[in-house]
C-alpha cells in the first residue's frame, strides 16, 4: 500500500486519445450549434418560415 508522501508524488499522464476525441466532440458541437443559430437567424431575417 502506498503512503500519503507516495501518493502526492504520482503524475498523471499527459495528454490521451480520450482529451483528444472528448475536445474533437466538442468543437464539433460547438460549430454545429452555430450553424443552427446563423440559420435560424437568416430565416428569421428573410422571414421565410416553415
């Protein structure tokens, strides 16, 4: 078993595949609710509705 002084000197690893995909998903979303914004807003501005 690991003593407290052996457990506040563990380091993480750095970056991982799982950061990655998880801020690819992110921005991913991001971009797509903007493109649904800018959307709705340019119907809106030419009033053409469904």
């Amino acid at each position: 078993m690991l003593t407290n002084e052996e457990l506040l000197l563990i380091q993480g690893g750095g970056i991982s595949s799982t950061l990655l995909n998880s801020v690819s998903r992110l921005i991913n979303t991001i971009l797509d609710l903007g493109k649904t914004v800018g959307s709705a807003i340019r119907r809106i501005a030419a009033k053409n509705y469904c």
